[in-house]
C-alpha cells in the first residue's frame, strides 16, 4: 500500500513509523481490537462526520488507559471521524494533543503551527503520511491536521480522542475568526469555496494536494 501511494502522488508520502513523522507526533502503544471492532458497527457516511463523544468507545477499557497515561487524568471524549475525503482542503490545531486511532488504513496531511505567518500557510509545508489499521498515535498540539484521506473507495474510519470540551460549540462570542469550536481553531484552503462560504479563514495556498489510490 505505501509503495503504490508513493508511486502514484505528487505529495511524498511517508509512514508514521518514519523519523520523519517526529516532529510532528508519536506512535503509542495501545491495544486497540476492541475499539476498531467497535468502530466498524457505524455506518460509513457518504461525505465526511465528526462526532466528538461516541458512548460505545468511552465505555471501553482503552478509555481509561488514555485518560490516564496520555491526557494526565483530564476526562477524555472519544469518538470518530469518517467518511470520504482526498485532499488537504483544510487544517486545524487545538490547545492540547489529540491521540488517534486508524480503524482503516488511511493518510493524513499535516503541518506545524510554527509555519503559520499572519494566518497563511503554503502547501508545501505538509507532509503526507501513511497510517495502517490498526494503528495508535499521539498528534502534537503544535501540529496541523484535519480529516484523513482514504486510500480506497470504501472510505476512512479514524478515532478520536480529545479532552472533554474540545470541537464543542463555543458558549461566548470570540474575536478570533479561526476559533470556530472550543479549542479548535480552523484554516481553510483558498481552493475550498464550501468551506470559506461557512465562514472559515482562507489561510492555506498552494496546491490543494489530492491523495491518490
């Protein structure tokens, strides 16, 4: 799968399990069966869903394991991100680490905040790496990310675990347009008009990368 991603993209793609993936986050050692059995009962959607808290993962013991070892007891909220996407169109970052795991095989796109001046960032400071089934990761909070990109037709299926509060709706007014959720500041590509036309930043140039399968 990773050779043929790599033969096909305009994006080098690397593997999470690449030194190259440092910067940016960690591989963590979770047994993740159970929830990846969990995470194949929901129906794939035909666009892209995202649900903050999903009851049936954080009933699992593995949600205990990443209040504890990884968010530093703060109550954590699982849940997931699926459906169908190919490109960059957009990228967020958030006040604290997210940790993620890959119930299909799939790639993100990501950057680092560092690499955003007066709200703009080129393309070509992302990266591209491949994540297999089955996979944990932590991703830095000074890392850009977004939804994943499949790497079939039959979608992505991709766990996410926040503390609680994190992507909710904001309670107060805020000055800063890129805050659109609780922690979850958001820019989109000048390419992504669906997206802009709801209000978000127009922050990333460059070429929208498409991921090819």
């Amino acid at each position: 799968m990773l050779e043929n991603l790599k033969k096909l993209n305009d994006i080098e793609v690397f593997s999470v399990f690449d030194g190259e993936f440092n910067p940016y986050g960690r591989i963590v050692d979770l047994d993740t069966n159970e929830i990846i059995k969990a995470a194949e009962q929901f129906d794939m959607p035909g666009n892209v869903v995202y649900m903050p808290s999903t009851p049936e993962f954080e009933a699992l013991p593995i949600a205990k394991t990443i209040e504890t070892e990884l968010f530093g007891t703060l109550p954590a909220q699982i849940g997931y991100c699926y459906g169908h996407s190919t490109k960059l169109n957009a990228t967020e970052w958030h006040a604290s680490g997210e940790v993620n795991i890959a119930a299909t095989d799939l790639v993100i796109i990501i950057g680092l905040r560092s690499d955003v001046k007066n709200d703009k960032i080129d393309s070509s400071k992302f990266k591209a790496f491949f994540v297999p089934k089955g996979t944990a990761i932590e991703v830095y909070a000074t890392t850009l990310h977004y939804s994943p990109c499949q790497v079939s037709n039959d979608g992505f299926r991709w766990v996410v675990a926040l503390p609680k509060g994190t992507n909710t709706e904001l309670e107060r007014p805020v000055c800063d347009k890129k805050l659109i959720a609780k922690s979850k500041w958001v820019l989109a590509h000048i390419d992504n008009e669906e997206e802009i036309s709801k209000g978000t930043v127009a922050g990333i140039t460059g070429v929208n990368y498409e991921i090819k399968y």
